[in-house]
C-alpha cells in the first residue's frame, strides 16, 4: 500500500458534469459540499448539444449552486471532438492531474449508461481517473461523515486505501476499512483475511479520527457492503475498479456497479494503472 496520509484537500478541482437532469443534481450539490469542505475549486461543465440543453444545465446550475462559487465551462458537443467523457476528461486534464470528476449515474449496464450516455463507464476506463458517482439511491445529507473503504486482499483493491485516508484527512472523519470474505470458507481462512484487514488499517491509525476495520461474511459483497455501510448518505464508499463492462466485466467492476445502483451515499471508484 502506498500514499501519503497528509493531503489536507483530496483534489484542488472538483469537477461535476452535468445535462440538467435530477441526477446531474444530486451531483451538482453532492460536489458542492465536497469542494467547500476541502477548499476545493468547483466547476460545473457540460457539454451542449443544442440550445435548450445548454439552458437547462445552466439554469439548473444557477439555482442549486446559488450562493456558492464555481465555474461554469459549456462544451460544444456537436462540433467538439470525441464523446462527454473524452471532453470532461480534457477538461479535468487542463486543470491538473488532482482533479476529480463527479458525475449523477443509473449504474445500468455495469457501471453506467449514465445521464450523459456512457459517460460514467467512459470515464472509468482512463486509467488514473478518479470518478465520484452519485447513483440513483443517492439522497440527502449528501454531506460526509464517514468513510469506508473497501478491499479484497489484492495490490489493486489496494490502491483505494491512500483514496480513503486523504478524505478522511481532509474532512476530518473516520475512516473504516472492510473486506468481505465468502460464507463458505474455512475459520482458518477467516482468521487469515481478519489478520490481512487489521494490518491494513493499522497503516491509517496516524489520520485524526483513526480507523476501524471489519471482516464481512456473505456470498454477496455488494449486497453486504449496502446492508451495513451503503443505506447511509452520509458515508463514502471508496472501492478500486477495473472500469469493464459486459463480457469483460471483472469480480470487483460488478460489485462497484452493483455498489453504485443502490448507494445512498457517493461511491469514489478509484482506476489505477492495471
């Protein structure tokens, strides 16, 4: 596991894409209170294809961020190159590598077809994209109070725990790290994967509200992770994915997606380099 545990802003640039719809909204609100929590810079952007749709955004954006400072960047999308996820992502990448996209998400199809078409799954695919989905489920305080980790033995799943420590660290709240470990298995097996967990938390026991960890039995990870952590829009769900879908979806891009459709919190999907 690598990462630093003093990062007092996650990510400088918050960046929520938007079309108008109500998902784009909880969105909208859900990054607000992040950016403003973390003295991040907000921004707003859409990508318009046609004029109606750009007012909508616009206006939409208006009234739910009234009051609160962002910065509103509109697209053209049928003259502009490539997909809403190629332009969000050269967007963010004008702004720097620490930037994080927020988007509104059904979670239909693994991880999307989105509000903007395919523009969650889209944005999962870059490698080193760090995507924050607010999926159909998401409901109020949208406002962090927890944060909750998810890992399954492997380096990969790994790299979601430094994700995890810099939002705790910088929103000065707990932090629990859980694995999910099959009904079936041997206690020997069991007692090994409580050992794996606890030594991975002992690596954040230096972040200001420490650290909890939890060994979870189910033939069902996403269905255990939402029982216990995701029925509660006050915490973030921090888990690594491959960013695959259909045929080539793996174990931990269909938990994430199962994750994402049913959350009532924010879900961060974390896309290292493979």
């Amino acid at each position: 596991m690598t990462g630093s545990l003093a990062a007092p802003t996650p990510y400088p640039h918050v960046v929520v894409a938007t079309d108008g719809s109500a998902l784009a909204g909880t969105a909208l609100i859900g990054g607000s209170i992040l950016a403003a929590r973390t003295s991040a810079e907000l921004h707003v952007f859409h990508a318009s294809s046609d004029p109606r749709s750009e007012r909508l955004a616009v206006s939409q954006a208006a009234e739910l961020l009234r009051g609160r400072p962002y910065k509103l960047e509109v697209k053209d999308l049928v003259n502009g190159s490539g997909s809403p996820a190629t332009m969000i992502a050269e967007y963010a990448t004008q702004l720097g590598d620490e930037s994080i996209v927020a988007v509104g998400t059904h979670g239909r199809g693994g991880v999307g077809v989105s509000v903007l078409g395919s523009t969650a799954v889209d944005l999962l695919a870059r490698r080193n994209q760090t995507t924050l989905a607010y999926g159909p489920g998401a409901r109020p305080p949208l406002d962090i109070e927890r944060v909750v980790v998810c890992v399954d033995g492997s380096q990969f799943s790994e790299a979601s725990v430094p994700e995890g420590a810099r939002w705790a660290a910088a929103l000065d709240i707990p932090i629990w790290v859980i694995q999910v470990v099959p009904a079936y298995v041997s206690s020997y097996v069991s007692t090994f994967e409580s050992s794996y967990v606890r030594n991975v938390a002992r690596g954040l026991e230096d972040l200001p509200r420490g650290v909890q960890w939890d060994v979870l039995h189910s033939t069902s990870p996403a269905r255990s992770i939402l029982d216990l952590y995701g029925n509660d829009g006050a915490t973030m769900l921090i888990m690594a994915t491959h960013g695959l879908v259909g045929l080539r979806r793996v174990l931990v891009g269909s938990i994430s997606s199962d994750v994402v459709k049913e959350a009532w919190g924010p879900v961060v999907m974390v896309r290292p380099a493979d």
